[in-house]
C-alpha cells in the first residue's frame, strides 16, 4: 500500500524526496506499533495483567507522536507522507480482509472459516450447584 500511495503521490505532487522519507517512516511506525499491539495482546492472555496493554498503548501512542512530529518539523508534505504512511498498514488490511475476502471470494477468509463444524461443549453434563435456587 506503501508502494501505490508514492505512485499516486509521484503524479499528484511529483517527486519529493520528502513526502517519501515520510511515507516511509509512517509505514515503518505503523508497523512496529502493530507488532508492539500484538506483543502486548500476547502478554495479556498469557499473564492476565493489564499493564503490558497499557505500557504497549503508551509506547505506541509516543512513537506516533514523535515520529509524526520529526516529519512536520522537516516539512509538510513529509508530514503528510508519515500520516498516510500510517494508515497504510489499516488501508491494507481493509483491503485484503474488507474487499477481496468478502466481495471476490478468492480465496477464503483465515478469519472466518465456519466450514470446519466446531465442537461445543454439551452443558447438560454438568451439575449445576445452583439448581434449588428458587
């Protein structure tokens, strides 16, 4: 998505090696913050704490921050670039799982795959302490 943003971008404002160099750090933060987000979801459901959800959070929100702050301070058009650099990752995932899966069934969605019949547990076999409730 990187690749066609700087594309589109070679024909609407030609080439600036600054938009690129944004474009380019956007997409990197982008993504490590998604690495970052799936590192902390990974602690929370095998610690159960959730501080390395709200560390992951902070640390993501300053690498946005900065990043972004960096590239407006070079100039405008790279801070442009670093703001589509960082839906880029989003853009494609909306894409992929959006659009193809759901409208051209290429292939089918990893996410959503209801072909293999789940087994559930049967509930009746279980005692139920609270059966004289009432």
């Amino acid at each position: 998505m990187a690749a066609l943003a700087e594309i589109i971008s070679l024909f609407v404002i030609g080439p600036d090696a600054a938009f690129t160099a944004g474009l380019l750090i956007g997409t990197a933060i982008s993504i490590i913050g998604f690495i970052i987000l799936v590192q902390s979801g990974r602690h929370l459901l095998e610690q159960e704490k959730k501080a390395p959800v709200i560390l992951g959070y902070v640390i993501r929100l300053v690498l946005y921050a900065v990043s972004f702050f960096i590239c407006i301070r070079i100039s405008l058009r790279s801070g442009a670039g670093c703001g589509f650099g960082f839906i880029t990752v989003h853009f494609g995932i909306i894409v992929l799982y959006g659009i193809v899966y759901n409208f051209f069934k290429k292939k089918k969605n990893p996410l959503n795959d209801w072909t293999v019949p789940k087994k559930w547990n049967d509930l009746s076999v279980y005692d139920d302490e609270d059966e004289n409730w009432r």
